[in-house]
C-alpha cells in the first residue's frame, strides 16, 4: 500500500499500514478464479493520501443519510460515529499530473477525534481504509474493461442506501476472515504488530452499529447474509433506472434498518431490481 501524505500534521505509523494490509490480506481465495479484483491488488495500485482537515474535498452530509446523525456525533456527549466517507474517500477518477487515477484518501486528524486510544486509532484506520478500497472494488469489473457499470456512480439516496452498506459489509468480511484467522493462530508475520486487547472484529461491528442509518444498514447485510456487493456492483446502470424498484428499496431498508430486516424480504427487493 502506498501511503503519501499531502498536508495532513499526522503520519501513519509502519504498525498502522502493516494492519491495515493484513486486514486486507485476508481475501477469500477461490474469488480470484472468478470477476473479483481482489481488495489486496488493488492496494498495489490505488495510492492512499492523507489530507488535513481543510483539504478534505467531500462532506459527510454527502453520504450520511440523516443529517442530525452528523449534527449528533459533534456533540461529544452522544456514542454516535461518523459516516465512514467523512474520514475518508474514494475517487475513481482524480486528476494528478494530468494523467487520470483513481485515489483513496483519508484525515486522521478527523479519524483521531473518533477514538480512546492507540489500540483504537490502529483499527479505526484500518476500518477507514479498507472502506474505501471497497468502494473501489465496486468499480472495477476484470472482465468488463470499461467499466460501465461499475462507473456509474451517481451519489442520490437510493446509492448512499446501496453502495455505503455494501461498502461496510464487504468492511466486516475482511474483519471477520482477519479476526478469526488471527485468533485461531494462523497469523502473517506482520500481524505481530496487532495489538489484542480489542476484538478488531467487534469493534469495526460496534463501530458501525453507531453510525448514520445508511451505513448501519451494511451490519444488517453481514447479519443477514446478504451477499450482493458483485451484483450491485455488476447492473449500477441499469439499476438506476428502476424508479419504482428503488423505491420499494428504500421504503424498506429506511423502515427496517437495525434488526427487522430479513434476508427473503432483502433479496426479493434486490432481485427485483435487477
Ligand atoms: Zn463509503
């Protein structure tokens, strides 16, 4: 992972890279036989910039779904957390020398403020990272060379319902795979560096328990076992274009999100709008 610090007062540290990577590491193998880019190739070739908090280019209210949920987490007295976009983004599309290149980038000075201590600061990063490389992952298609689908990414609510809660369960299999691989004494060299005091797999859960709506929605995907992150990622065009299935999409997850979603009422919308 390559880490380039434009303006940001804060470095990452060697052990918070290495973290982050080993999360990252954990891919399922067989999807590399089929249309997976696997979020670990990626990471070889999208830079991850750190900004400070004036050159942050996007705002949370993009993404979050429910403004008070911002307006909530700058009251320090409340145990809500940010949507994820606010300590980090992705831009598949970002002009540097004049050449054009996707690029990730994340302020730790924002991502800081979220935390109690190193431990905490270590995963947090990582949640943030690979985040955005999910997204990311979303729009790259290995067998579809433009990218047409994959592309369209238009930041409407029925998107900010769709693409932040795949984002985040994609997030909570990565954590999920490192977690119990990590614990069951398979570990990488690199993962020495772990601190084990928290559960890395349990706090990214906690974490997004905590956040706006939308992004919650992604630990009711991983709950549920609804596995469609490809699919979305494979008919985001043509998904655009179903007014009423959005519709029904969104009526549901808005009225459900947080524990009475069910996988058969989930799948059934999602086919639908397909
Ligand atoms: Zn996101």
């Amino acid at each position: 992972m390559k880490v380039i610090n434009l303006d940001s007062s804060y470095e990452l540290t060697q052990a918070q890279i290495s973290f982050a990577e080993s999360v990252m590491s954990f891919d399922r193998p067989y999807r590399l036989d089929k249309e997976y880019p696997c979020i670990s190739l990626l990471t070889e070739h999208i830079p991850v910039y750190l900004f400070s908090e004036k050159s942050m280019p996007v705002d949370s209210l993009k993404y979050a779904d429910d403004e008070n949920e911002y307006l909530i987490h700058n009251d320090q007295t409340t145990l809500a957390t940010p949507a994820t976009d606010w300590l980090g983004f992705y831009q598949n599309r970002t002009s540097i020398y004049g050449v054009d290149t996707p690029i990730i980038g994340i302020c730790p000075e924002r991502i800081i403020r979220c935390v109690k201590n190193d431990e905490e600061l270590i995963l947090l990063i990582a949640k943030v990272i690979v985040h955005e490389f999910a997204h990311a992952q979303m729009n790259f298609h290995p067998r579809d060379s433009r990218h047409s689908n994959a592309y369209y990414n238009p930041v409407d609510l029925f998107y900010k319902w769709m693409e932040e809660p795949m984002a985040n369960v994609i997030t909570l299999e990565r954590f999920y795979y490192f977690t119990t691989s990590y614990s069951a004494g398979f570990t990488f060299a690199k993962c020495s560096l772990t601190p084990t005091l928290i559960n890395p797999f349990d706090y990214v859960k906690d974490f997004i328990n905590r956040q706006p709506n939308n992004y919650r929605l992604g630990l009711d995907f991983y709950n549920q076992r609804f596995w469609k992150w490809w699919e979305w990622r494979n008919n985001k065009a043509l998904i655009s274009l179903k007014v009423t299935e959005k519709a029904d999409w969104l009526n549901y997850v808005r009225l459900n999100v947080g524990g009475t979603t069910t996988k058969s009422d989930l799948e059934r919308l999602f086919n639908a709008l397909k």
